[in-house]
C-alpha cells in the first residue's frame, strides 16, 4: 500500500509557497515601476527645465571664445592698435579650495592680483569655474602655471584670450583711445566697437572630477573676428607732429597744445596731435584729462586767425580786395569799449593787405562795417564753425557761432576779429583748408573709406561732402595777403616761413576763458594756421599753443612748429617747391 508524505501534500498556494512569493515580488516590481514613471512624467512632462539645469549646473562648463579684435591701421596699413596671443587663468574651486591660501598668495604675487578677492574665488562653494585672471600675456601665464604645477597646485587651467595692444605707444593714443578688461573705453576702440569687436564664440563641455567627460556633452560655436579699422593718419607724420608739438609745449611751458596736418585736396587728417598725450598700453599713468583728443573737445575762441575767414567774405561779397585803402585810427571808440590794435600805433594807412599782415584788430572791424549779421553768419557758418565735424570721435565739441538774432553789434565787431565765438582744433583747421581748397570746403576725414560708429552714424572719406564757400578768385585774394603775413619784412610771422617753399598763413593770439567764471583768465592761446605751396596749396597746418608761460604771439610761438612740422609733411610725400616768388601786394597806401 502505497502512502504520501504530509510535507509533499501541502496544498500549492498556501503560505511561504512559490505562487505566493512571486505574487509579492509583481507586487513590488509594479510599485517601484510607478515610482519611475511619476519621476520621469515630472521630469520630462511638468517641470523639465529646472531638473536639467541642476544637471547641468554641475557637470557642463560653458566657455566664452572671445573674438580677435579688428585691428587699428594707419593709412598706409601699419597697426596702430592690435591683437596679440593672450590666456585667461581659470580656477576649479572643487579642486582649489584644499590649498586655497597658498594658492592665492602665489597667485597675487605673481599677477598682482588682490588676495582676498582671489581666495573667495578660489573656495567658491558650488562652483566649478572661477576666472581668476584675465587677459594675461602668454609667456606671463607660462610662467605663473609653471610655478603653480611645481607646486603641486591642482585646479588651474588656460584658456586663449586675445589681449589688446598698441605697437606705437603714445602715437595717435588720443584717437585710438584703449581697452579695459571686457569693454572699451576711449577713441576708436570705443567709438567703432561694434565694428572692431566682431561676435564671440562659446564651448561648453561636460566636466567630471575636475576633467572633460570624452562622450558627454561637447559643443563649441566659433567666434567671428571683428573687422579692421584704417584711418586717414599716417603713423611717421603723427609722430613728427607729436614730437614738435610736445616740444613746443615744453620750451613755452604751456598748459597744453594741438596740432592737425590736413590734406589740403581730401580734407583727410594726416596727423591729429595732442600734448600732453599718453600710453594706450598704460592709460592709468596719466592724468584722465589728458587720455582724449583736446583737439576735438576742447573749444577757444580763435583770435586772429579768424580775420582770414572774414577777409575772404568779404572780397567774396565784393566788398574789397587786397588793394582796398583803409585809415586805421589808433584805437576805435564802439559801444560798450574802445577797440585796440595788439601794438601802439598813430593814424595808419593800412590796405586791407595790410590789415591782415599787420593782425590790425581795428582795420578788420572797419573793413567789416559793410557786413551785416545775416550775411557774417551764412559765411562762417558755410566755413564749417558752430558744427561738429562729425569725424566719429565721441565727446566733440561744437563751439559757439552766435545766431544773427544773438549777434549784438558789440559781439558782430569781436567776432571779425576772433572773439565772442569759440571753435575747436579740427573745425578751424578745415575753415582755413576752405582758402587753400579754392574756396571749397571739404569736410575733414579721419576714417579711410568708410564705417559705422556705434550711434549709428556713416563716417569716411567716403562720405566727404564738398560744398562751395566763396568764389576761387576770393580764395586766391586772400591767399595772397596770407602770404604776405610771413613776409620777412611787412609781416607778423616771418619764423612760419619754410624754406624753399611759399607760405601763406595767419596768427592768432587769443585772450582764454575760464568756464568757472566765465571770463577771461589772463592766460592766452597762441596760433598759427597756414597752407603750403601757396600757390599750389598741398597741406594745410594749423598748431595751438594753450597758456603758454612766456610772452609771445602767434608767430613767435605757433609759427616755428608749424614750420618743421610742414616742411616735414612736403618732404614725406615729395611735394617739390612751385617756384614761384612770394608776391608783393602793398600793405600800405
């Protein structure tokens, strides 16, 4: 008889059974299943965005890849201002913060850097990337990792970052203006930036332990270089004309000076010079005042140089000639005060020639009565003054031509002769470049070809508007008593002369303003302005010395730069002497 064990007859399914076993593992296998498909539906469905940037925050690194800054050319394509291989300095707190004091004390030794700015940044809680240093010279960073890595220092890398530099120094500084650490700050580079800074580009990768994950994330999008920026200025001639101006301001002991080489025929700056000036490499060892161009911002009234520009009106209107006879009394009672000539003098017959070799403050204001306001007014203002040149170089001041309405008889008469209005370097210069020019003013260019400033406004050569002033046989008229003012011995200004070549020019000694109070000084802006060949005029040079400490006047002290410094622009472009002899319209009656 057979019989069955009572282990092997216990019913299948009852307690601790495989059937009631598997049950509960499905069980546990469907809860945990659900738990995974509510994470991921919050994940991908309801809040995807917050969850991957946790992610990333903590593994992808994103890299700014500056863009190569367009250069800075000089006419002839020489660099004025440029980019040059650089690295930034790169910190990994996760991996920095053990050792940070001592890193930080190399650090800010070596790259001169603030201590305590660089620790925070080295034991930054949460972050994987710090920039500890920016814009560093290559071999400098060599250097500084060689040290950190014999240190056993972990954490740092490089990265390439281009960093600005200005190969001529001080030359044209006040035009190019400089960089700081992410924007510019002054000329071009401010000015043009949109153009010269191109679009950076950026990487991100995914970082693990301090290293690049080989086949997780890793993206780069490549920077687009900026464009280059040619000017008009020739980097030989700006620095010649910095040096005679710097020269001139030291000998003079003067506040300050400028000094513009224009292309007669192109109204193209040559050179734009400033003194004192500074290092685009080291802006922060001058003085701020002195890291513009005073040559665009900085306005003065501009004494006597103007009675050429009123000369000129007025043969243009038929009002005289060279020839015209005029008595000038010893002083001129007007309105409000008596009218003076610079020297003492008895009745003088003066022809208008010699008004304007003599300087005569009192024979240009008669000369002028012909004149109304209306007509003085369209004149100057068809000379460029009370206008920006709009040459795009930021903070350019406009200076004070009064409207005919504002135009007092008392300020009509002062305004003839270079008072009671206010110019500044450039605009004078292209005023005195309309008589050379055959009468046609060219407006002035310091851009080659053409760009867009970063307000937006078309500058360049390209864009030089011409527009007729007076007639050519006024501008001749005129040129021949210029011509006349540094005769050897009729003359105000025979130290203009240039030797070989005809000269025609003009002084201007002017009483300055002081803006706290806004009246005159006591110090004084000495000018001289001229062309040359006179009768083939190529350049135009106009040179201002600003509160000099000696006497003078323009001649004596304007005059001898502006010799060397146009005798050196007909050498540098070859321009032979016309051979022509200086005339000899009379300045006396």
């Amino acid at each position: 008889m057979s019989t069955t064990s009572t282990r092997d007859a216990r019913p299948f399914g009852r307690r601790g059974s495989p059937v009631l076993r598997l049950r509960i593992g499905l069980l546990v296998i469907a809860v945990v299943l659900s738990f995974f498909a509510a994470r991921l539906l919050q994940l991908q469905g309801l809040d995807p965005k917050s969850y991957a940037d946790m992610a990333t925050a903590k593994d992808v690194v994103e890299l700014t890849l500056p863009a190569a800054r367009g250069d800075i050319l000089d006419r002839n394509g020489v660099a004025l201002a440029g980019s040059v291989n650089g690295r930034m300095i790169i910190a990994d707190p996760l991996r920095t913060a053990d050792r940070a004091p001592e890193l930080a004390t190399l650090l800010a030794n070596e790259l001169d850097l603030d201590y305590f700015r660089t620790l925070e940044k080295l034991r930054r809680d949460g972050s994987r990337f710090q920039y500890i240093a920016r814009r560093v010279p290559a071999a400098t960073a060599r250097e500084v990792l060689d040290k950190v890595n014999k240190a056993k220092f972990k954490g740092l890398s490089t990265e390439n970052e281009p960093i600005r530099d200005y190969p001529a120094g001080d030359v044209a500084a006040n035009l190019v203006g400089f960089m700081g650490t992410d924007e510019p700050l002054a000329g071009f580079e401010r000015s043009f930036n949109g153009h010269l800074s191109g679009k950076d580009g950026e990487t991100r990768y995914t970082q693990g332990k301090g290293y690049r994950v080989p086949l997780a994330e890793n993206s780069t999008v490549k920077p687009v270089d900026g464009q280059e920026l040619r000017t008009t200025i020739d980097r030989d001639l700006q620095w010649y004309t910095q040096k005679v101006l710097a020269q001139a301001v030291e000998d003079y002991r003067a506040k300050s000076g400028v000094a513009v080489v224009m292309d007669t025929r192109t109204g193209e700056l040559l050179a734009v010079a400033d003194a004192p000036t500074f290092n685009a490499n080291k802006p922060l060892e001058s003085d701020e005042e002195d890291l513009g161009s005073r040559a665009f911002s900085d306005v003065f009234e501009p004494g006597s140089v103007q009675k050429v520009l009123t000369a000129a009106a007025l043969v243009d209107a038929g009002k005289v000639t060279a020839r015209t006879r005029i008595k000038v009394p010893p002083q001129l009672q007007r309105q409000d005060r008596p009218i003076n000539d610079w020297f003492s003098h008895g009745v003088l017959r003066m022809t208008m020639a010699g008004v304007i070799a003599q300087s005569s403050n009192i024979g240009t204001v008669l000369a002028a009565d012909s004149f109304g306001k209306r007509a003085l007014h369209r004149y100057l203002s068809g000379f460029g003054l009370g206008q920006r040149t709009d040459v795009g170089v930021r903070g350019e001041a406009r200076g004070l031509l009064p409207t005919p309405e504002r135009m007092t008889s008392q300020n009509k008469d002062r305004i003839v002769f270079g008072q009671s209005l206010s110019v500044n370097a450039v605009q004078m210069t292209a005023a005195i470049n309309t008589i050379a020019n055959g009468g046609e003013r060219v407006s002035p260019s310091l851009i080659s070809g053409s760009a867009t400033t970063d307000e937006g406004l078309e500058v360049g050569s390209d864009h030089a508007t011409r527009t007729r002033v007076v007639s050519q046989k006024a501008a001749r008229e005129t040129m021949l008593m210029m011509e006349r003012v540094v005769d050897d011995e009729v003359g105000v200004a025979p130290r203009a002369q240039v030797p070989g070549y005809r000269v025609a020019g003009k002084t201007g000694t002017a009483q300055r303003v002081n803006e706290e109070c806004s009246c005159y000084d006591g110090s004084f802006s000495l000018s001289f302005g001229g062309f040359a060949p006179a009768d083939d005029p190529r350049f135009t040079v106009y040179v201002v010395i600003h509160a000099p400490g000696v006497d003078g006047g323009g001649g004596s002290v304007g005059g001898p730069a502006f010799s060397k410094i146009m005798a050196r622009a007909l050498s540098h472009y070859g321009v032979p002497p016309t051979g022509g002899k200086p005339n000899s319209v009379p300045v006396e009656w």
